[in-house]
C-alpha cells in the first residue's frame, strides 16, 4: 500500500480563507510538499500572491477552480500558469481548459460530481472515461461528499480509468485516510477539516495539519 500524496488547501467552505496566507506561513515548514487555494474567497490578486507565494517556497502548487463557467475556468487556467501552477483541479471537464493546461505543461484534473436530485454511478465512471480519453491529467472526486460509504464509486471510477485520481472533501478521520490509502488513491486534498478542528479539536491550523501528516505516516 502506497502512502497518498496530501496537498493542504488552505480553503474552508468552498472558499479560500481571508488568512490563507497567514495560514500557509506558519505551517509550510511542515513536511508537506502539496499546497493550494481555490479561485474564489479572496480578491484575485491575493489569490495570486498566494500562489506564486507557495511557488516560490518550492511547493507543489494547485489551484482549484470553483466558478461557474467554461470562460471563467479558462481564465482561472490563466492566472494558474502565470503564477508557476503545477496542478489546475476542479470545474466542469473543458476541452479548451484541457488543451490549454497540456500547452503550458501544467498537470488537469476536473471534477466528478454527481448531478443535482440524481446518483447515477455508471454515469460518472463514463464522465471520468470521457475526461481522461480527451486529454485531463486524471479527475477530482469528492468521494465522501457523494457517500458516506463511497466503495462502489471508488472501484467505479478506478475502472474507468489508470490516471491519477484526487481524492476531495469530507476526508476527516484516521479511517478515512486509511481507506484511500487501501483504495491507492494517490492524491488528497484536505482543507475545510483543519480549519474546522477535525483532527485535533479545538486546534489551530497547523496543529491539525501536523496531526494528519502523522496519521498518514502511520498508515499501514
């Protein structure tokens, strides 16, 4: 079993928070190479600040794409490789996002979401499929944001595809890093569960960072 990556987003909510960049000085000497933000929270000149911040520290960098439309992605895309991205998650499956990412040699992952009033599995393994036949560096699923015992998509979305899969969302416990490990889910994004405490309650930031890089060491 081979240990994920993890990339601390600092994001709660959907958003990035207003003290990303607060949050990312005092814990990037932890030994955690993934870090990002999403494009939406704060003004988009300090979400540029930010990115090239975590780029010059030497960090893997990724920027998560949260608006609504294929222009809005496209741009995002944009600001992504003038700041030194290396990844570009998120947002709906662009061809044109896709071709630009490949272009500028930065890796693309759009989202795998389940529609709204509807859980169609096999429509989702097809919309991976899709994705990763037309260019996408791998997907972005929030598994446990989708279910709570999330199994049956995992092994869905697997076969759909041998490219990378990120793993978002709702990943909050020892048992739920343990189940991506076991499942080789080789990316996971986690943001929200720092700032809320979930890992060590009550706890800053960095505390809960540092508590969930030891409990993926520990994974077995």
């Amino acid at each position: 079993m081979k240990r994920p990556e993890l990339v601390a987003m600092t994001v709660w909510n959907r958003k990035t928070v207003p003290d990303a960049k607060k949050a990312f000085m005092d814990s990037r000497d932890l030994p955690v190479d993934g870090w990002g933000c999403k494009d939406v929270g704060i003004p988009e000149d300090e979400v540029r600040e930010l990115l090239l911040l975590m780029g010059e520290t030497g960090k893997r960098v990724t920027l998560e794409l949260m608006k609504s439309t294929e222009e809005e992605f496209y741009q995002s895309a944009q600001l992504a490789y003038q700041c030194g991205v290396t990844a570009v998650v998120g947002g709906k499956f662009s061809k044109r996002v896709s071709d630009y990412c490949a272009e500028k040699g930065m890796e693309y992952y759009p989202f795998i979401r389940k529609n709204e009033g509807e859980l169609d599995l096999e429509k989702m393994a097809a919309e991976t499929a899709f994705a990763c036949e037309s260019g996408a560096t791998g997907v972005c699923v929030p598994f446990y944001g989708i279910l709570a015992e999330p199994a049956p998509l995992i092994e869905r979305i697997k076969k759909a595809t041998d490219k990378p899969i990120i793993s978002a969302s709702s990943i909050n416990s020892r048992e739920r890093l343990q189940e991506m490990a076991e499942f080789e889910i080789p990316y996971l994004n986690i943001g929200s569960g720092f700032f809320a405490g979930d890992f060590v309650p009550g706890g800053s930031f960095r505390e809960n960072l540092k508590r969930c890089i030891e409990w993926m060491d520990e994974l077995h």
